[in-house]
C-alpha cells in the first residue's frame, strides 16, 4: 500500500488527518493532499483549526477568518476564527436571555459573567470544536482535510469529544428521570417544565453534534489518519508515545509518512564531510523506522531545497507524496458515499 493509491482503495475515507509532532509538516501534507485531490477532480475542504493557523502562509493568501475560499478550482481552504465564533456564540446567549426574560437589556453582573467567560480558555476550543462540527455535519466536499494542531492539542480536542458526551448523557438521563418523578407527582409548575424541556432539546442537540463530529473521527471506514515523522531520534520516540495515547482513543491509524528524508543518492557525490555524517545518521533512523513501523511506513518525501509555500511548490509536494496527477477527462461523480473498498 503506497500513499497514492491509498484514496483510490478507500474512496470512502473522506476525512484526512495528518498528526504528529510540532513543524514535521503537517500543514505542508494537508495542503498537498488537498491539491492532489482537488486535481484528481474532487471537491476538497482543507481547514485549520489552529489559532496560530498557517494555511494562509502556505498557500500565500490571507485566508483568516473569512470562511471556505477557493484557491484552485475544487479546492477550498478554511482557517477558523475562533474569537469571530465566540462573539457570534456571545450574541446568542444575550439574545437567549432577553427572549427568555422578555428584559430590554442585559443586566451588568450578567454582561460580565459572560465577557468573563469568553475569557475562558476553554471557550476558545470549544468556538473551534462547534466550527468543526458545523463544517462536518453540512456535508458540502468530498473531502475533508483537518490541519491538526500538534500533538497535544489533538489529543485534548479528541478527548474533550468523549468527556462532552459522557457529561451530556448524565445531563439527559437524569432529566429524563426527573421527567418520569414529575409526571408522577405533578407537582412541577408547567412553565417551569416547559423551560426545562427547552433545556433538554438543547441538550439534546448538543449530544447529536458532537456524536457526528467524534464518531467521523474514530470511524475506520470514513477516516484516514496519518503520523508524520522524520528520521531523528527525538521524533521517533515522541511518535511511539503519541501512536500509544491516539490508540486509546480509537482513532484508526492508516499508516506513517517519513518527511524530509535527505535524498540518500548524495552520498555518491562529492559532498561535505557534515552532510555524510547526517546521512549516515539518517540511515541510522531510517533502519529502525522500518523496523518500527515496517508496511505502515506508506512514503518517504525528501528535503527540499526550500519551504513549500505556494502553489509552484505545493505541486511539487504532491507529487512527491502521489506521483503525477493525471486530469480527469470527465466530471467525477461528486458523491463517493456507498463505494465499495
Ligand atoms: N519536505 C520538506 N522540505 C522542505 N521544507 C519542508 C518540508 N516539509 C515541510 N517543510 C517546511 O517545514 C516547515 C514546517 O512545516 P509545517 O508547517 O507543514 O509543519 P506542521 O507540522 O504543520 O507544524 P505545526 O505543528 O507548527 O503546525 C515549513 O516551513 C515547511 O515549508
Ligand atoms: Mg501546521
């Protein structure tokens, strides 16, 4: 199995994933998956959900906060605004408490509890999840490509999924047994109840959202989750730790890209003693990467003479990652649903 023909053999695994450590070159893999696809004729979403996001860097345009823009036909890029979507989720609230009360205005102490809470960092992740999950659950690309954060941050959004929905269902079923005690004594004042029943549906809704979201990224045959590595010390210890953690989760692992492999065919030429030394090393590594991570290992892409930014360079990339694309001759189906592996 090779990187290439990995989308051809599962076209059913529409959300991408590249992980790995901090600048091994997730967002340089997002990007290029993203080209490739959109050349091979599909429609791709690549997003970040980073606040340091770099996906306008890379494709060299300001991109932020301005929703899914399109940077060659059929490939849309997105960086999420988490402060944009915590103002919009302030306004909700405000407008829910004024409905809710039929007040004119917000009092003060409320008004500051919720800039206080907007102050929160979970606030900002939990902006990013809602994006996210809104982004997933509107179903518009063939593809969608998650430009992950570094290690620990994907970790904590991963698990923050499965404490939300442990947290709700407690939530639920206890007001669904509080619901069963009042209809019992009906001692429960009805617009009271009504309130409470809102409260559920919110609940409810919250619940359905994040199952989406969470059960796409744990779905074997929907996801295709890829650690990045380079051939260092460092990086191969911290990937066995993150390989461990990502498996507690569930989420399925389609295998490893070994990134900026320096090309090995140097050694042959008249090169200086430094460089024959990292060679040698990187041989080293390279060696107990097989042995690691074996078939899992699905490409090795060199270093290049330079960043990849832009599309001149993103081209390369994905060639190196895919080989050359051959343009589709005709419209592709945009639906991939129900293929079979
Ligand atoms: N094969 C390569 N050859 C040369 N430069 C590369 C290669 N791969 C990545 N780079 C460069 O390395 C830098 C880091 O890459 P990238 O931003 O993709 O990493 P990242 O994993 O997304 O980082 P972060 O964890 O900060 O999001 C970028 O400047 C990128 O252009
Ligand atoms: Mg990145």
């Amino acid at each position: 199995m090779s990187l290439a023909n990995i989308f051809e053999e599962y076209p059913e695994r529409r959300y991408i994933m590249f992980g790995g450590k901090g600048g091994l070159g997730k967002t340089t893999f997002s990007a290029a998956t993203a080209y490739h696809l959109a050349k091979s004729g599909h429609r791709v979403l690549v997003f970040s959900v980073d606040p340091q996001a770099s996906l306008s860097d890379i494709f060299e345009r300001d991109i932020f906060g301005k929703g899914p823009v399109e940077i060659v036909p059929n490939l849309f890029a997105q960086e999420i605004d988490a402060d944009q979507h915590i103002r919009a989720y302030q306004d909700e609230i405000r407008q829910k408490i004024l409905d809710m009360y039929g007040m004119e205005e917000v009092p003060e102490e409320i008004e500051s509890y919720i800039q206080a809470a907007a102050a929160e960092p979970a606030m900002e992740e939990s902006a990013i999840f809602d994006q996210v999950v809104d982004i997933v659950v509107a179903a518009e690309y063939d593809y969608y490509i998650y430009d992950l954060v570094p290690l620990g941050h994907a970790l904590y959004y991963l698990s923050m999924a499965s404490v939300y929905d442990e947290w709700i269902d407690k939530i639920t079923d206890l007001r669904e047994e509080m619901e069963e005690y009042s209809k019992v004594a009906s001692l429960i004042q009805r617009d009271k109840e009504l309130e409470e029943d809102m409260i559920l549906q919110e609940l409810l809704d919250i619940k359905y959202r994040i199952n989406t979201s969470s059960s796409i990224l744990t779905d074997k045959e929907k996801t295709a989750f890829f650690f990045v590595i380079i051939p260092e010390e460092m990086a191969l210890i911290d990937t066995l730790k993150a390989a461990d953690l990502f498996a507690k989760y569930d989420v399925p692992l389609s295998g490893y890209v070994v990134n900026r492999v320096i090309p090995p065919g140097l050694a042959q030429q008249n090169i200086p003693e430094y460089l024959r030394n990292r060679l040698k090393m990187q041989e080293g590594h390279l060696a107990r990467i097989d042995e690691l991570f074996g078939e899992q290992v699905l490409a090795q892409i060199p270093e290049f003479e330079r960043d990849v930014t832009g599309l001149p360079m993103i081209e390369k990339m994905a060639e190196a990652m895919f080989g050359s694309i051959t343009e589709p001759t005709t419209a592709p189906s945009k639906s991939v649903e129900g293929a079979n592996p």
